[in-house]
C-alpha cells in the first residue's frame, strides 16, 4: 500500500523576529535559516518517517536539486520529482518567540503540475493505495478526479484555503482534513458547533478531520464524533505542526489503525514538532513518537 502525495516543495526562508512586522515598519530579524519546506513536502517526510511508503509527485528549479536529495534522505520517494526552469516555490516565514508563524508564499515550479503529470503518477497504482495533496500546486482537480476513477482512497488539506477550493470536486474526497480557519471559509459558519452540524449534513460521504490547535482535534466519521486532547508542550515554532500531524495521522490511519490511535499518534508527532525551530527538520522520528506516547500514557 502507498500513499502518492501531490504536493509543494518549497525554500523556506525563515526569520526569527519579535513580532510580525507592520505595515511601514522596518524590523530586524535576530535569527535566519534557508530550509525545506512546503506542505507537500512536509507531509511527505512526516509520512516516511512515520514509516509509510510515500511517492512525492512536484517539481522544483534544476539549480535546487539539493532539496530533492533531502527528501530522498527523508524516505521519501522521489520518482515523481521533476526538475524545471521555473523558479522553485519558496515561502517567506516569520517566527515570534511565542512560536507563532506569518507566512507570504510564492508557487513557483509548484504550479506546474499538468494533467498528463498527474496521469503518470497514478498509472500502475492499485485500488489499496490512496492519493494525498493539498493546495499549494496546479491540476488538484485532475488529482482528484483521476484518483477517485482509478477507486483510489483521496486525502485532501485544503491549505492554504481560497475560494477556488469551493468549484473543485469535493464529492471525490474520502477524508478531509482541515483547521478550524479552513472549515469555517468551507462552510461558512463561525461557531464549531455550527461547523460540524454543516460536515455532518453537507459531507456524510466524507470523513472530516478537524485540528484544533491547543484544543486537539475532532473527526467525524460514521455520524460519530471522536475527540481527542492535544499533548501540553512548551511551543518553540508551529510552522510544520498541521503537516506532522497529517503525516503521522495518514501513516497510521491508512495501514487500518483505529482512528483513535490514529489520531493520538498524530497529535503526539505534532507536539513533538512544535517544540522545535523550523519545518522538515522539525517532524519527529517513529523512535521519538513512541518514546513520547510512552511517556505520556
């Protein structure tokens, strides 16, 4: 069984600074660090780590092919990888000392994902395997609907959310995970009580995940609606928290874990993540995640 991930691979460039920087205002990082990055790419490695077998399909500039190699040490299968002329995808990130992110991101080579790629990537797949991506590349409503024709089971992040996310063929998604910012722009209600009223009429069909931040996370599944608490850390960066808990989550879930194990394994991997500066580098080993369940039994 495989998970093929269409996602990002983005540089990362990250400044640590005292507060997110105001319109006007010239501020000077005390700290900065060139890294891998993107969702895509951060899942992918969350992914292997966890130990699942994991193909990245994307696309970087042929002068960045370090980074690929990095995924490759990860793990990750990178087969799917192409080199192109178009500049890389890269993100501009701050980080305040409370451990919280502001991100600007451009997508570059992420965009350049077509049809006839995707159609490649998902050739010789078998009815076991399933589909990850999120929205930082081009061509997620083909990722979607070739991998639904080919029975394949469909994970989708909706990060970072636009309205274009509404017009794809959300009828082809099997699990849907989101933030509470993300299910609200979907469905359109403030209050999480009203969220999860709309999932459970509008997306009955679906599973849906919903991260809570320092408040856990909820998925509703079967007209069951399972919590679970989040593991109390003192938080250095969130930059890869969303990724490390889908990577982890996927991992297990996909290999018939139960969904509450699945869960408690992704929110432990996460709180791991967010006790450290960065990305990638931040997502924990299996080893790691198992000392810490342990501990916190």
């Amino acid at each position: 069984m495989a998970i093929i991930n269409f996602g990002s691979i983005n540089i990362d460039h990250v400044y640590q600074v005292d507060h997110f920087v105001q319109p006007g205002e010239t501020l000077a990082s005390t700290h900065y660090q060139q890294l891998l990055g993107g969702k895509g790419a951060n899942q992918s490695i969350a992914l292997a780590q966890a130990g699942a077998d994991v193909c990245h399909v994307g696309s970087i500039h042929e002068n960045d092919a370090a980074f690929k190699q990095a995924l490759i040490k990860k793990g990750v299968d990178c087969r799917g990888v192409k080199c192109s002329e178009t500049p890389s995808g890269h993100a501009i990130i701050q980080v305040t000392p409370s451990g919280e992110n502001a991100i600007v991101l451009f997508g570059g080579a992420n965009q350049t994902i077509t049809a006839k790629t995707v159609m490649q990537a998902l050739d010789g797949t078998k009815p076991s395997d399933w589909v990850l991506t999120q929205n930082e590349t081009s061509s997620i409503d083909q990722v979607l609907r070739q991998a639904k024709e080919k029975q394949l089971k469909v994970a989708f992040n909706p990060a970072p959310m636009s309205e274009s996310v509404k017009s794809l063929p959300l009828e082809c998604i099997d699990l849907l995970i989101v933030n509470e910012t993300e299910a609200a722009a979907l469905t359109e209600k403030d209050s999480l009580d009203d969220i999860v009223a709309v999932f459970k009429e509008q997306w009955s069909e679906c599973e849906v995940i919903i991260t809570l931040g320092k408040a856990g996370v909820m998925m509703l599944k079967n007209n069951d609606c399972i919590k679970v608490d989040a593991f109390l850390v003192d938080a250095v960066d969130t930059t890869a928290a969303g990724d490390t808990f889908i990577g982890y989550f996927l991992s297990a879930y996909s290999n018939h874990t139960d969904a509450k194990r699945a869960l408690i394994r992704g929110c432990a991997a996460s709180a791991i993540a967010v006790t450290r500066e960065g990305a990638a580098q931040s997502i924990p080993t299996q080893k790691e995640v198992d000392r810490f369940l342990a501990k916190h039994s």
